[in-house]
C-alpha cells in the first residue's frame, strides 16, 4: 500500500473514524485529489521512463576517438512533467528554463510551455518537429548558441502559430529561418552571418513590430520590408548595404542603417512613412550628390544622424526637426537656408541639439541670423 494511503488510513482510525463513514464515491475522488497535489507541490526533477515512446530523436556531436554517447530518451508531454536538465517553477507552469547549461541538444518541450528558454549554451541544431509538440509558445529564446542553417530542420517553427517572440541572435546562421509564423511580433537575428534576405523571407509578417538584423553580411534587402504593414522598427545597422531597402512600411518609426556602404538615398524616401521619428545613417558613404533637395524635409523626423558620412553641405531639414547630428563630414559651409526657408519672429527651427564638430567650417562662418533661426537650439557644436 502506498505510504500516502496508509498514513491517510492511520489518521482516520486515531481519530475513531473509517473511511466506510463517508460516502464511498466521494472518499475516492478526494483520495485520489490529495495523492495528485501532493506529487505536484513537491517539485522535484522528473526522471525519463523508459515505457514513453520519444517523440523525435536527438543527435550528439561524438569525439573522434570514443564511441559515441547514447542519445537521451525524451519523455512524452504531461500537464506537468519537465525535462531533467531543466527547471519549471510550480509557480509559473508555463514556463521552462534551459539556459546556460552547456546543452547540445534541444529537451523535449511539453505541450503546455508558452516560454522556453535555450538561451547560453552549446546547441548546434534544431531537429525537423523539434517543436511540433509545443504548439501553445510564444516566446522562444535560442540566442548566443552555435545554430547553422544547414543544421535545422527546414519547418521547425511552422507549427508554432502563436509564437510572438523568436530570439536567434549571437548564432552561425547563414539564412533566415523560413517559413517563419505570421504571429510574430519580434524577430532578433543579429550577429549572424547572414548575407541575403530573399524577397520573400518575410512574406505574411504583418503582425511583425520590431527586425533586428544588426551585425550580418547583408548587402541587399530589396522589398522585403514593404510588406511588413505592422513594423514599427527596423535595425539594419552594420552590415554591407549599398542602398536603402526599397518600399518602407507605413507604420515605421524607427530606422537604424548607421555601419553600411550607401551612397545615395531617393527623392522623398522618407515620405512614406508618416510616423519616422528617428533615422540613424551615420558611419556610411553619403555624399550631396547623392541626396535631393528634400531627401530629410519630412515633417515627422525627431532625430536624424547623419554623422561620419562625406558632405560637404548641411543638407535640408523639416522645421520639426530637434536632433541633427552632422559631425565627422566635410561640410564648409553654415548654410542657414537649410533649417529655415524664412527667418522671422513667426519663422523658426524647433532644432534643440546640432553637431557640426569634426568638419572645415570655422566658428566666424555662422551667419547673423543664426540665433533668430535656431532660437530653440540649446546645444551647437562646431
């Protein structure tokens, strides 16, 4: 008799009681109630039973001169089992924790997870159906490990159609992950080794917010990103890209190229996202000859950073603009036709900080009108 049971039988008889006193349906269900909460608040590792089937099998990266280590049975998925290598806190069911624990492979994910997190550790694949089981997460973290392309399975997240958050920056990715789910909401692939986005990569991600794609090889995106109706932020910075994407969503606030190669940047770019608040293009190849007349004059841009690029004249900017970061170029010129058009009491920039350090123009070159121009200007470096 289980030790549960017979303590149970014990307590009833000192208290001059027997279960035979109470309904028979009801002693059982409540018998049967305790003995389970009892198994789940004592939380402890769960061991493998080898009477579970595996629902896929893992590999193991073998040494040369041993013999290959047996590959780990996985468990079938319960309402409350967890992986032995592995920590889900009772108080937070849906959560499991894998991070840095030097793991090679991928644990089993039980059905119930909605957050995992692979995140610091040594994982180099991601098997075909590694997450068919799991199809309730929507945050997955599987940064700072060692994933190639060439090592997953080619619908790993196709079943995951409620994942929001997928993290796979600091990996060897060579490509992006494809078919990736249309409810994503963040997308983290920098410090990869991506060289290519095809335009159809991020075809269907219209609930997509925020693409972190920093630290790659890119040289072009194309469209890709005309698509993406939701995008609210795009980080594109230090990669090899010759020329801005083509088409930017409407809904783009946000836009970070500083750390690329572009030269040049079409006539009213910037027009078709009424909402851009911050454009950062510093560290690039920007030359005047490359800009029209109202390449930046847009009404909504807050900051833009155009430092370490190789004008030489003050391109020319909205009214409403308050951040405009010029420094390290070749400019020689103060021009004050390109923040104001007409300088007049009712007239003026709403320019708070400008950077013009590390160019060829000389402190004597402001012009007159400057103070009544930039009367909001609380910071000029030159």
């Amino acid at each position: 008799m289980p030790r549960a049971t017979t303590l149970i039988l014990i307590l009833a008889g000192l208290c001059g009681s027997s279960l035979g006193q109470y309904n028979e349906e009801e002693d059982l269900a409540w018998l049967q109630y305790y003995l389970r909460q009892s198994r789940v608040s004592s939380y402890n590792y769960v061991p493998y039973y080898e009477e579970e089937s595996p629902a896929y099998a893992y590999s193991y990266p073998s040494a040369t001169d041993t013999e290959p280590e047996p590959e780990p049975q996985p468990q079938q998925a319960t309402p409350w089992r967890c992986p032995q290598e592995c920590d889900c806190p009772p108080n937070f069911s849906s959560a499991m924790y894998c991070d840095t624990r030097n793991l090679r492979y991928l644990p089993f994910v039980p059905s119930r997870m909605k957050y995992v997190y692979f995140q610091n550790n040594l994982i180099t694949s991601i098997q075909e159906g590694a997450f068919d089981n799991a199809t309730e997460l929507e945050w997955l973290a599987l940064h700072n490990n060692q994933i190639s392309s060439e090592k997953m399975g080619k619908r790993v997240f196709g079943k995951l159609q409620r994942l929001e958050r997928l993290y796979m920056n600091n990996n060897n990715l060579t490509r992006l992950p494809s078919p990736l789910p249309r409810s994503l909401r963040e997308l983290h692939l920098s410090y990869n080794h991506i060289s290519k986005v095809p335009p159809n990569a991020l075809e269907g991600l219209e609930n997509l917010t925020a693409l972190y794609l920093s630290h790659n090889f890119i040289f072009e995106l194309g469209a890709s990103l005309k698509g993406l109706k939701s995008l609210i932020l795009a980080d594109l910075s230090y990669n090899n890209l010759r020329k801005v994407p083509d088409g930017l969503p409407a809904a783009l606030e946000q836009l970070y190229l500083e750390y690329n190669y572009i030269n040049a940047i079409p006539d009213d770019y910037f027009q078709v996202s009424p909402r851009l608040l911050y454009v950062r293009m510093s560290h690039n190849s920007l030359t005047n000859q490359g800009l029209s007349s109202n390449t930046f004059n847009s009404s909504s841009i807050l900051e833009l950073d155009l430092s370490y690029n190789r004008l030489q004249k003050i391109p020319r900017v909205n009214t409403n603009l308050e951040n405009l970061y010029l420094q390290g170029n070749q400019i020689n010129e103060f021009s004050i036709s390109s923040f104001c058009s007409v300088v007049d009491v009712m007239n003026y920039s709403r320019l708070q900080v400008l950077r013009l350090d590390g160019n060829e123009i000389k402190r004597n070159a402001v012009p007159p009108d400057a103070p009544l121009c930039l009367r909001r200007a609380t910071v000029i470096e030159i």
